[in-house]
C-alpha cells in the first residue's frame, strides 16, 4: 500500500467506560490527542492540539452512553479538524497477545477471534480492546485496523523465566509470566541509544512508574526478565493495585472473610497500593506533600519495593550498568528517583541532585558506576509507527 503523506493515522486505547486517543500524521508526529471518559455517566472530552494546547470541549451525558458514541466523535473530529486528510488506518493498544502475537498484526476476521480467545488471560482488559475494534470496523469497514500488543516485547524472555511452580497442565494451558508494559518498554528502547550512548548496549533496568507500575531488566535493549507476570497485578506497589502478595492471603480472605472472587479482584486492583496503604490518595504528589505517617509509609513501601525487585532483575542480568525511569512517578517524582538511586549507593551509584530536580536526561554524577537517567515514554509513537509498517 502507498501511503498518502496527507494522510493520519488514529492511535486508540479503549477501556470500559473511556477512550485515549492520539491523531498522527505520517511522520509520527501528534495532531490531536486527548481522552474520553465518563461514558453512559458523566462523560469528560480532554483534547490537546499537537503542540500539547488545551482546547476546551463540552458533551452532554446524551451524547456519550456507549463506546461507539465516543469513536464516532473522533471520526467526526478528524473529519472537521483535519479536512481533506484521509485517514490511514487505526492502531489499538491491545493488553493481551497470549503465545501466539509476537508481533503486530493486521486485523481481519479471523485475527481478532484469535484475540477474543484470550479474553480469559485479561478479563479486565481484553473485552474492551476489542469492543473498539469491532465498533470501528462497524462504523468504518474499509479502515485498516492494526492491533500492537503489550505482551510482544517479552515475547524473548527464556522459558525457565517465565514459569510458575504450578502442575503442567495449567502450565499447557497459558498460565504463564507474560509481562506487560511492552509498548512503553519499546519506546523507551528506541530512545535509549541517542540518551544514554554506548551505555545502552549494556545491563539497564527501566522503572515504568506510574498508576500502574513495573520494571524490565534488558540487555542491550532486549527483554530478560519483567516484574509483571500472568496480569498486571503482579510486582511493584501501584496506585491502586496491590503488586505481589502472597497467595495465601486470599485464600485466607476467601476461606475466614467470606471474600467473594468479585470483591478480592475489586481489592486487589482498585483498593490498594498507594490508596490502600496510606488511605489518603493513589497520588504520588499527594502523599508526597502530606504530613500524614500512614503517607510516609505508602512512599516507604513504594520504594522498598522498587528496590528488591531491582536486586531480583540484577541476578537475571548478571550485573548492573544503568536505570531509567519512566511514566509519571518516573518522570516527575524526583525524590522518588532519589531515594532508589539513593538505595543503589552501595552499588556505586551517585546522585546528581542537581540534574535530578531538573528531570534529567542524565541524574547521576560522574564517576558513578551506574548511570541513572529519565526517558519520557511514548507508546502512542510506537503505535502510530507498526502501523504505518504494516499498512506500507
């Protein structure tokens, strides 16, 4: 297929009551981006122009009460915004590629049955993955639709690493550590050469910190070993998520509290973490600001985590040469960033804190053995560009 260089291309992240969304040229480069939530309640349209403006937007609760109300807008916004400027193809983030999706692919029929039979491995997410895809194919049959996955970037990690203690049937089955966060880990290992060099090439752990959070041990850019598992619960404290916990808690809220499977999975993802533990907020910058201790311990926890896993992905690596950090926390929270270079002192690592209130690119001094630096992620960019490789 030629590619018309007047032509967009939609990138869409579609969850069960919103839509993120980001319109690109063919170059890459943002247009338009933004969210929709709220949908069948109290619907919110946030739009950015691609010089990162807000422009003010209002919907009615009548205008938005399904999925298909939202993605028709953003038909009906290209259409408006950017007149006679075709679009290409549409790129959806989807969570789960199981064993099979190692790669993008382009969507047909048959494509996305084999997605829908891994609705199992990601019930929270999967549903509405899809949902998108099939009302936009309903909406617009002709419109090329790519799926890019957050599991694919993984997909080289070693068997070994990837399996539980559990009886090999289930195993057989697809119970399997997956990863997920792969398509910021691919932004982020796209970026990492022109940021950090030759150091690049070596053992580098990238801190995804955010709502949800994890970390990726790579060797020269590659996969090794990742802290999420079977589903984004698994690792590092979250906003709202729990991050590992033993199993046997909820076999003990299930068997002495009378838990219902529902009312554990509501725990887990929605009621703990960050909220959980401080009671306060999932927000870092609200724990970070207050005086309460039950804040103090959240942060605490936060980093304490971050660093045991660190020390799990430095034994898969073999040694240690750099640490990114990325996502919100990573980005923005720079005592965070402090205290888990900090936490790396006896390693060698030496803070620049300087270069760390500034955000970067490089946080540490010189002379330090390690090299800590903050990349902002971009997995809209990596969208947008498999896209264009497949449709060309």
């Amino acid at each position: 297929m030629t590619i018309d260089p007047k032509g967009i291309v939609f990138v869409i992240n579609a969850g069960s009551s919103s839509v993120k969304f980001r319109i690109a040229d063919v170059t890459g480069k943002p247009l338009y981006e933004g969210s929709i939530s709220g949908i069948g309640s109290h619907p919110a349209f946030k739009l950015k122009d691609g010089e990162g403006n807000a422009i003010p937007m209002h919907l009615a609760p009548e205008q938005m009460d399904e999925q298909e109300d939202a993605l028709d807008l953003l038909l009906t916004l290209a259409a408006e915004r950017l007149p006679g400027r075709p679009i290409l193809a549409a790129g959806h983030r989807v969570v789960h590629g199981g064993l099979e999706f190692d790669k993008p692919v382009l969507l047909d029929d048959e494509e996305i049955e084999r997605l829908e039979a891994l609705v199992p491995l990601a019930p929270l997410h999967q549903p509405h993955n899809l949902a998108a895809i099939r009302t936009l194919e309903g909406l617009r049959p002709d419109l090329p639709q790519v799926a890019c996955f957050d599991t694919a970037f993984h997909f080289g990690q070693s068997r070994i690493g990837r399996l539980f203690g559990i009886p090999r049937a289930l195993i057989d089955e697809g119970v399997f550590r997956y990863g997920f966060h792969g398509l910021s880990y691919q932004a982020i290992a796209g970026r990492m050469g022109a940021v950090m060099g030759e150091e690049a090439k070596g053992k580098v752990i990238v801190a995804h910190l955010g709502n949800g959070c994890s970390m990726c041990a790579m060797d020269d850019r590659k996969s090794v070993a990742t802290t999420m598992g079977f589903t984004a619960l698994d690792g590092l404290v979250m906003g709202t998520r729990s991050g590992t916990i033993d199993p046997g808690v909820v076999l003990y809220l299930m068997e002495q509290k009378g838990y219902s499977p529902r009312k554990i999975a509501d725990m887990l993802y929605r009621e703990s973490g960050l909220l959980g533990v401080s009671g306060i907020s999932n927000d870092m910058r609200d724990l970070l600001e207050s005086p309460e201790p039950a804040a103090a311990e959240a942060v605490d926890l936060f980093v304490h985590r971050i660093l045991r896993e660190i020390g799990s992905l430095m034994m898969v690596l073999g040694g240690l040469d750099g640490i990114v950090f990325t996502a919100g926390i990573g980005e923005n929270a720079a005592p965070i960033r402090a205290r888990v270079i900090e936490g790396l002192g006896f390693l060698g690592a030496v803070l620049d804190e300087g270069a760390n209130a500034a955000g970067g690119p490089r946080i540490t001094a010189p002379g330090s053995r390690i090299g800590g630096f903050v990349i902002p992620t971009d997995e809209e960019a990596v969208i947008v560009r498999e896209t264009l490789a497949l449709l060309s």
